[in-house]
C-alpha cells in the first residue's frame, strides 16, 4: 500500500511540476521587472515558456494528463501572460488597451471552460488556430521585451496577436458552445 504523498512524486506528476514551477516564474519575472532587470526578466519568461512546451509534450506523450494538470496549466499559462503584459504597461511598453482586452478575453475563456467543464464534463483543448495565437502572442511578448531594438514593430505585432486572441475566442465560443446548441436544438 502506498504511503500517503507517495503519489506526488511519480514520474507522471513531472508536468505538473514543471506547471508549478513556471507559476513560480511569474513571481520570478515580476521580481526582474520591478528590479529593471529586462534582460533576466527575459530568460526568467522564455524558461517558463519552455516548460510550458515541455509539460505539455510529456503529458500527451506518456499519457500524462491529470485532472490538477488540466487546471494548473493553463493557469500558469494565464498567470504568466497576464503578468507579463501588467509589467510592460507599468513600464510603458504597452497601452492600457491591449492589457484590458487580454485580460476581459481570459476571463471570458477561464468562464467559459468552467462552463464547458461544469455542464458537459469536458476540456477545450486547444486547436491549430488557438496554437497560432499563442505563438504570435509569445512573439509579440519576445519583441516587446526588445523595444529598445525592435520598436515600432513590437506594438504592430502586439496588435496583431490581440486581434488573433480574440478572434481565436470567439472561434472557440462558436465551435463549443453555440455549433453544439444549434445541433442540440436540431437547427
């Protein structure tokens, strides 16, 4: 019989670690950015960005998924952005704008799988549309965090990848919860 806590350090809680620890980034990147240390600030990010993509693989691969890995990703993942973007505004790398409507449109994703979860007893994941946001997103961030070098181009992708955000919702709103209200009510 096991132990009790014997099960936190099974080879198949190795992604949910790695969710853990780019939580702990946050604090990290926030920690640089009030220090004015950009550059650190930097590899703290790209770190827990490639935990993210590590997480991710092994739990698919090894079939590794876990309902706290359901939960503890994508809130990493959120945390993570969010921050990052609140630090860029205090140090007026971005405007209020594109803040507000990350922010309001993961509130809105965050309702909405509670939602999908609650009532349908399922997980979104993510499609090649919601794939392509996060990489244009992660490459606006990557350009921000180099205004000195990169300026005005990191503001027009910033853009870009919030307008990609939303539109990539509102994609998963249709496909998860309206298209299967229309077949429900047989329209």
């Amino acid at each position: 019989m096991p132990r009790q806590g014997e099960d936190l350090v099974k080879k198949e809680n190795i992604p949910n670690w790695l969710s853990f620890f780019r939580l702990l980034c946050v604090g990290g990147v926030v920690a640089a950015f009030a220090c004015d240390r950009m550059v650190a600030a930097l590899v703290i990010y790209l770190v827990a960005s490639f935990t993210d993509i590590l997480d991710g693989y092994l739990a698919r691969r090894n079939h590794w998924i876990t309902d706290l890995g359901k939960l503890l990703d994508p809130l990493a993942d959120k945390l993570l952005q969010l921050s990052v973007l609140i630090c860029f505004k205090g140090a007026g790398l971005i405007g209020w704008w594109p803040l507000a409507v990350v922010l309001v449109k993961e509130l809105a994703m965050i309702a909405g799988g509670f939602f999908l979860y609650k009532n349908k007893d399922r997980v979104v994941y993510a499609n090649w549309m919601g794939k392509l946001s996060t990489f244009v997103f992660f490459g606006a961030i990557i350009l921000t965090f180099l205004h000195d070098y990169t300026a005005p181009w990191d503001g027009y992708i910033m853009t870009g990848a919030v307008v990609l955000a939303v539109v990539t919702m509102l994609q998963y709103a249709y496909l998860n919860v309206y298209k299967p209200y229309l077949r429900r009510d047989g329209k």
